[in-house]
C-alpha cells in the first residue's frame, strides 16, 4: 500500500462531505487509495470533525497516527461524560445541574484558604493524591475555590458588573451556568492571580497534574478562544486518560479537545 493511501481516504471523505472540489490529480491519488484499503468509517468520522473543529497543527497530530487516537479515544469514552461537559458562554450548565456526590474539603489534610468548600467525590480522590505528592516534594498548594453552585455564580457575577462594569468582568468571570466550578471539578489554586505563575508550584502543576487528570482551562495566548483571560492558577479534572489525550492530540489546550468529544458524542 502507498503511504499516503489512509489519509488520502480520510481526506477524500471530508471533502466530499464538506463540498470541496478536488483537482483532477487528488482525485486519482484518492480513487487510488480506496481502490488499495476498504474505507475505515470510524476513522473518516474523527477526521471530518478534526478538519471541521481543529487549528491544522491538531487535524495532523490526529490524522497522522490515526489508529493510536482511536485507541486513546475509546479510554476517555469509557470514562464518565460529565467529566467533560463544555461549560462556557456558548455552552450554559443549568441552574439545577447534578454534579454528583460533593466532599466538604475541611479536615481532609487538605490546605484551604477558607472554610466550607467542596468538590465532586472523584476529583476529590485525584486532588487529594496530587497534594499528597506536591507536599512530599516541598511544595504547598492551597484549594483557593472549588465547587459553586449556580446560584452563588449570581451574586458574584453581579458583584463584579457592580464594581467593573460587564465587558471587564466578562473576560474574568463567568455568567451563571457557564462557570465550570459549577461542575464540582475545577480547583482555583493559592493566590488566584497571575503572580502564581513561574513559582514552584505553578510549575510543578505545568509538568505534573496530568498525571493525576487535571488540566488548566485557561492558558495564556488563548483568550480568544476560550473566552477569558489566562488564569494560571485554574485547573479543571478531566480524568487520566481525557488529560492524556489533551496532551497528545491537541496541544495540551483543554477547550479544543473538549470541543472534539462534544462533537463526536452529539
């Protein structure tokens, strides 16, 4: 088989899907490759959304090791949806969403910088194993938020239009239904600012919370599309295998990767 045949077929079905003409050589190469391999419809399925939803540097990370995709794919699919819902403007929790069983974070061993806080049971478990690790390393990591209800993201979204007016304080806070703390799996660590970044914790996070299934939401050069200013400091648990994807495929930026999952389940 020639090398190109795969992705010749993979390409040939998203044009044809999405209406672009070929050039009369594209097209032999095409009728060429699936004349050599039967048509792998799980892979022309990935590769449409990846060339309809992805920056190009991303389509080539998947197109190209296919196979290897498909199987980290199927890891974080047999993990539990929820731990990839978009909550974002475009996407809106409701306000009576479910995010499973809440742990309260107080005497837990666990450093907080205030009393009453929660996370979802799972997230709980992941979070609880990092700052185990972090603190046996020397660092000390502080749970500065966690869980928030819809209605709490009323009073402080309203709070922040009262003090910054609401095109400021929609580059930092979240309207209610779109914060992903009401998901009970995000974390806002130590200071929650910007001066976290570049200390050794920060740092550690950046090289070592993947491995324990978090991810930050908001990296910096990205405002654009995620919808809010960097924020060094948040990191929202996506599970082992959803962060190892994260890594592999999509440029370790959280919203493009949970982009592809929603597109690919709906």
């Amino acid at each position: 088989m020639k090398p190109y045949s795969k992705l010749a077929i993979l390409l040939l079905a998203v044009f044809m899907a999405a209406g672009v003409s070929c050039t009369a050589k594209e097209k032999k190469v095409q009728q060429a490759a699936v004349a050599e391999e039967p048509v792998d419809e799980e892979a022309i399925r990935i590769a449409s959304i990846a060339v309809s939803q992805l920056p190009e540097e991303m389509q080539g990370a998947i197109l190209d090791n296919m196979d290897a995709f498909k199987a980290d794919l199927a890891k974080v699919l047999a993990e539990e949806s929820r731990f990839f819902i978009i909550a974002d403007k475009s996407h809106l929790l409701t306000a009576d969403y479910d995010p499973g069983e809440l742990v309260p974070l107080d005497g837990k061993g666990i450093k907080v910088n205030k009393k009453g806080m929660k996370l979802e049971k799972v997230t709980f478990e992941a979070l609880k194993r990092m700052m185990d690790d972090s603190s046996r390393e020397g660092l000390s990591l502080m749970v500065s938020s966690a869980y928030r209800d819809y209605k709490y993201q009323v009073g402080l979204y309203n709070y922040y239009i009262s003090k910054y007016g609401k095109e400021k304080t929609d580059t930092f806070s979240a309207p209610p239904g779109a914060s992903q703390h009401q998901l009970g799996t995000v974390i806002d660590f130590n200071d929650v600012e910007n001066t976290f970044a570049g200390t050794k914790e920060e740092k550690w996070l950046t090289e070592n919370a993947w491995k324990y299934g978090f991810s930050l939401s908001f990296p910096k050069g990205y405002e654009k599309v995620t919808g809010y200013d960097w924020e060094s400091w948040h990191f929202r648990y996506v599970t082992r295998a959803g962060a190892e994807l994260q890594k592999k495929y999509f440029n370790n930026i959280q919203h493009y990767m949970l982009l592809f999952l929603d597109f690919y389940r709906n």
